[in-house]
C-alpha cells in the first residue's frame, strides 16, 4: 500500500506492450530455432510478414503448419464447421450473447455521426463508412466471444461494408464454437483459421483466399501487436494494446465485497493485468483486504489473480477524492471505475480513462460483457490521447467545399497573398485566374 | 538519434542541431526578441490575410465540435476531452509554409488543447522564417522551439530538460521525420504518415480550361513527386486543357518542378462517362478530389474514397489549402480509404460512460454472468453475482 499521489507515481510503472527484448528466453528461443539463429523476435515478425505478401496462400499454409501444427486444406472455416458451431452453443448462452449484440447495437446507433452541410457558407462534412474490416481473435484460452462482439458491432452500425475475422487452428482442435457463435450473432461475413503474425500479413496485404482490408482490429500477443505496427500505414489499425489496467476509486461507502470482486475480476486476466484501489478511507483497505483473501481462496484462477495484485497491483491511499481524481488523471487507466456516493458529480473532473464507470452497479464487468461500449479500450496510459473504440473507428470524415462566386471573391484576395508569401505562384495563379474571370464578367 | 535525445534530453539536441544542421543553439526555446521581431517584419496585409483565414479555419472547426451527451435512464453517455498537450512541426527551408501552421495549431486550440508548441529547424546562422512565427502568434501557439528533424520528434516524443513531452505530434516532414513519427506511435500519438501530395481534377465539357489547367499547375509545383491527374469524358478538354498548360507553365517561376511532376506523376484520363470517373478516383483515395462539373453537388453523394472533396469551378483545392476552413493536413497514398482530414476529432478523447441503475444492472446481469462462465473466467462472473446476489437479499427482506 502507499500513500499520494507522488508515491503512487513512483510505483506504478508503465508496461510497452511491445518490448520484445524482454520476451522470456523460451520464447527467444523458439524464435532462433524457427527462423535461424540470428533471428530475433523483430526480424521473425518482418519475415514472416514479407513472406506472406510475397507468397499468398501458399505461405499461410506453411506457417500455419510451422507454427501451430496445423494442416489446412482451406483457410476460410468450412460452412459446415460453423453451422455445428452454432448447434453446439446452448441456447441460454446464444441468448446472453444476442442481448449483449442489442446493446452495443443500440449504444453505437446513438453515437453515429451524420453529413452536415452549410450551403450558404460553402462547407460540410461527409460521413463515410471503411469498406472492409479485419478483425483478429487469438486463439487458446484468451479466445473471448465477446471480443467478438465488441469489435464487429461497432463495424457493422459504422456501415462497413465487408467484416472479416481470423482465428488461429491449434493443430487438429476444433475452433472455439463460442467465438464462431458469436461471429454469426454480430454479423461477421467470413471466418478465416489463420492466425499470429501470418494472420495480420493476410489482411493486410492480401492474398488469393483472404482479400486485404482496410484496418485491423483485435487483441494478440505481442508478436502481433508488433506486426500490427509494422503493417499501420498499408492498413490501419485500432491501436497497439499492453495488458489490462483498471483503476477503483472508493470512498467510505462503497461495499468491500464488491471491491474485492472487481480487483480480483481484474487481475484474473493475467499475472500482468493490473488492478489498483485508491480510497481515502483507511477503513475501506482493511475490509477489502479481509475480503480479497477470501474471495480468492474460492477461485479457480487463484494463482493467476495472486500473482498480479502481488506484480501489479497496488492500494493507494489518499487524503481526500481530489487527489484521487489527480492519481487516476496521471495514470490515464484504461478503465476508471468511481465506487463513491454521487459518482457523476465527480465525472466531469475525469481528464484521461479509457472507459469511465459510476456507481455500484456499473462494475467494469458490465462494460466488458454488456453494457453497450466497446470493450476494446487504450491501455499503457494511451487513454491520453486515444479512445474506446467506437464507430468512429469505422468511419471517414470527408470535408467539403463548395463555395459559392461570392464567397470565392471574399476569399480569393487573401489565398493569394499567402500563396505569395509562401513561394507558390502556380497557387497564387490558380486563384487569380478566377477573380480575374469574375472581373471581366463584372465589367461587361 | 531518437534513442540519444531520449537519453540525453537537451544536450543531445543540441548537439544534433550542430552536428546536421550547422546550429549553435544557446537556447531550445526562440527567444521572445525574435518572435517579436518576426511579427514586426511580417507586412501588415499578410497579416491580415493570415488573420481572415484564421477566422475562417475556426469558423469551421467550432461548427464540427462533438458534444459530451449522456442519457441517465439509459445509464450510458459520452464525456468528450480534449488532448493535453499537442506538438506540431514545421519544416524548415523552403518548405515553410505559415498556412500548415494555421492548419495545425486550429483545429488543436478549437478542440480545446491546453497547451500547442511548435518545433521547427534553425540552419546554421539564418533566421527562422518570420511568417512561420507570425502565423504561430495568431494561431495561438504557446511556444516555439529551435530544433527541427528527428531530433525534434524525440525531444517532442520523450522530453527534454526544455521541452515537456507532448501528447501529440502534428506536422510533416521529410522521410527520416515521417519514420521518427511512426517509431515513436505509442510513446505519443501522430497525425499520421504523409507522402507526395495527390489531386485529382474530374472534369466535364462545361470546365473551364484555364482553371483546369491552373489547378494541375498549382497541383504539380509542390515538388516533383506531387501528382496532378485529369479524369474527364471530354476529348475537346484535353486538347484545350493542354494547350493551356504549355502557355501557363513558360510563365511560371517553378517550371522545372512542374514539368518534371507532370511528367512523372501526372496523367490525364479519358472516360467514357462519368460514373466512371467517380469509380476512378473512389478505386485511387486521392488526397484531394476536386469536381469542375455542373452540378457537382449531385455527385457528392458518389463519392466514397477521398482526403477532401472540392465541389465546382470556385473551389479550386489552393482555396482549401489556405482559407476555405478545412485543415490542408489530408490522407496521402490511398490512406483516405481508411483515414481523415485533421480534424478537432484528431484532437480529442472520448470517454465511454456506463451509469447503471440497479434496474439495468438487474436486466443485463444474468446474461454477463453467462458469457463470463463461458469465457472461463469466475472473477468476472463473480463482481456481477455478488450484486445481484446483495440485490436479491435486499428484495426479500
């Protein structure tokens, strides 16, 4: 536990996600061993992307069976796979998963922007959706429907034309049915079984199966963020994502039993994820903690949740809420949750939070699962300058102008002077030979 | 060099600036004098025009500020925030150019940016380019630092003992700049990548030649890689357009950049129709898509894959690049298929708001708890039984 801000700063560090120098040595050397001794994660990453763009098809195939034991006939999952799928998801769970669809439909419908136009001034602005989206789900045990969800709904309200999802084959097992369920539930129009790096180059550059897209999203470990930077630029992407972080701000009134299953929510993601409790109530950290240990103990996850509220976690008391506002303004969490009395009161001086959610019974689980926003928030203290996705992610805003004679002739004189003072005299010309055209109309 | 300037901070920076660029910088920060001097230097009627354009470029960017809005039976909302801190670049030499600086700094300070600084080159003993600074004073920047190149995007990036890192870096620059700006996505956030600049003229008979051939012009004297393309169903404007073209360009200062463009880069193409057209340019994603058609309003709603869209013969894109009101900053490269024109939305965060009453929370949670058991994850579907849990006990008593 600390106290303040400042000790808090000190503390709580910042993970990159993509630090692939601090990769495990396994890892390394995994790395060395499939792609030669001098690789490194970095060239691995560049190497398999070059070999994707370069043989299409053919080199997914190879590496599928390289990396993941995997022998593909097709890389799109057969109809027939789907459809059992779909049969095999129970019915009360395909339910849950469409009202979560209903949800996050109706929350991004509410936020979709619109053309505007100003005809006298000249001016607009055109909405336009991205033709083709790609989204990426990890395979193994982090491969999470609701991901799903939280990335193709967002597209599809956007107007996206075509979302496309990859998923990686583990050698002969099935694919998660859940995650295939849910693809149908939001909408998704095809489902590749590729995965990793070779995934992110398929979508971006293309190949004979797999058309490229526009942007990709999704999770992946950092082997695919990495790629996902590298290819940012031919394809966008929704961001560069590090482990998980939750901040639980909490006064005296807040209920310790949901704390402690909202930390131990949290730090159930991974050793790395982090969940961090600010209070300025001594009394709340005492029966939180009493709490915790014996939430956990009742936990299958015990291990994994012991390990990052021990790595990562952190209890910070503070003297009164303002400064607890300024402890989670610094850290710029990728969820803040406000557990207090009155809680939108204070929502106007949350300044960087991916997500923000207020009061009992908003817990970060809610917007994980159901609530309506995308689950796929900045991490890394990226909060600062990025948001949740959004259907803005989904969408290009083109201006416009149309100005009208009048408006050109009150403009016009001044382009030119500018253009002038920057050495442009083509600019300048183009100007001028249309106020000298409206001037010779005048004048007849 | 970036790893040097996050290092070393302000010494490596001036080191830098000796070492490539001839400077021996006392100080980061211009000095007050200098920023005076430039706005006193800068002639009265420039000033005004940079100032009307200005007005314009607010103008515009206030009408396109989205809203915090929330809906509290719902218990969902949107909190809008701007960026702290935002750094633009300038490039230095020949290429400054004031209006990127208008172009920038607007649409930052509208959105509500607390803090806009401004990093451009000194070369050897020149001074910096004093309209550079003037257009920095009236669009508001707070400071203007002396370092230019890479090294200005790390000091930008990571911060120096001078300058405090930002949250944002705007502004083009050559290809070492625009590699910088993308090695340092993640430690802050960019602008995007930029290439050559791109226009695309779609023409019909009714086109004014003269204007046509004036806008390829302005188009192609950028530098030799920018690209200037004709796309029109009319024969009888080529043949006029080219003509023109020969005659406007023997006059023009920038002839040699122009031809060697036009040459390269440049292209007219000849359709059957115009739908075609539409389909041409929406398959390139120029950066700027300018209609020289009769009513052009009509085809607006075709087109999908544009940087900006410039509608009729008194909107040539120059009118764009210095005062219409949109930012001159757009997607180069086929990036408009998936990327926008600066905007204030470049410059803000929104923040998702989940406000839930105990009656919503009780509608949604079972369903929660159920995709949670299916994640394989107890914690999660723990945090919402336990309150539903506490509710149910709540109930009964």
């Amino acid at each position: 536990m600390v106290r303040g801000l400042a000790a808090a700063e000190s503390v709580l560090t910042r993970i990159d996600p993509l630090d692939l120098s601090s990769l495990p040595e396994p890892a390394l050397q995994r790395t060395r061993d499939l792609f030669g001794v001098d690789a490194t994660p970095e060239s691995s990453v560049l190497q398999m992307l070059r070999d994707v763009r370069a043989g299409g098809d053919s080199a997914v195939r190879r590496y599928a069976s390289l990396l993941d034991d995997a022998d593909l006939d097709t890389l799109e999952v057969p109809e027939a796979e789907l459809e059992a799928a779909w049969d095999d998801t129970p019915d009360d769970l395909k339910q849950a998963l469409q009202l979560a669809a209903r949800r996050i439909t109706e929350f991004h419908e509410a936020t979709l922007p619109r053309d505007w136009v100003d005809l006298s001034g000249g001016l607009g602005e055109l909405v336009r959706p991205l033709e083709r989206v790609g989204l990426y789900a990890p395979g193994g045990t982090a491969a999470y429907p609701s991901t799903v969800l939280m990335t193709a709904i967002p597209a599809r309200v956007a107007g996206v034309s075509e979302v496309v999802l990859a998923t990686p084959r583990r050698g002969q097992e099935p694919l998660n049915s859940t995650v295939l369920a849910a693809a149908r539930i939001a909408g998704v129009d095809a489902v590749y079984q590729v995965g990793g790096v070779p995934a992110i180059g398929a979508l971006a550059y293309g190949t004979e199966t797999i058309r490229k897209v526009d942007k990709i999203c999704g999770p992946g470990n950092v082997f695919v963020a990495y790629a996902k930077r590298m290819v940012q630029g031919q394809v966008d992407i929704d961001g560069v994502f590090g482990p998980t972080e939750t901040i639980l701000l909490a006064d005296e009134s807040a209920n310790p039993v949901f704390c402690a299953a909202d930390l131990i929510a949290q730090a159930e993601h991974d050793p790395m994820a982090s969940a961090i409790l600010v209070t300025d109530s001594q009394n709340l950290i005492y029966t939180v903690e009493a709490e915790l240990d014996g939430q956990i103990t009742g936990n299958p996850r015990a291990e994994t949740i012991r390990q990052s509220l021990e790595r990562q976690g952190c209890i910070v008391l503070v003297d009164d809420f303002t400064e607890a506002i300024a402890v989670a303004n610094h850290i710029a969490p990728e969820h803040l949750c406000l557990m207090v009395a009155n809680p939108w009161a204070w929502a106007g001086q949350v300044r960087n939070a991916g997500g923000l959610f207020l009061g009992e019974f908003s817990p970060e689980v809610m917007g994980d699962y159901i609530a309506g926003p995308s689950h796929v928030m900045p991490t890394g203290g990226t909060a600062r300058f990025s948001s949740a996705l959004s259907v803005h992610h989904f969408l290009r805003t083109m201006p416009v102008v149309g100005l009208s004679l009048q408006r050109f002739t009150d403009l016009g004189a001044a382009a030119v002077r500018i253009a002038e003072a920057e050495g442009l005299p083509g600019h300048a010309g183009a100007v001028q030979a249309r106020l000298d055209h409206i001037a010779a109309m005048q004048t007849r």
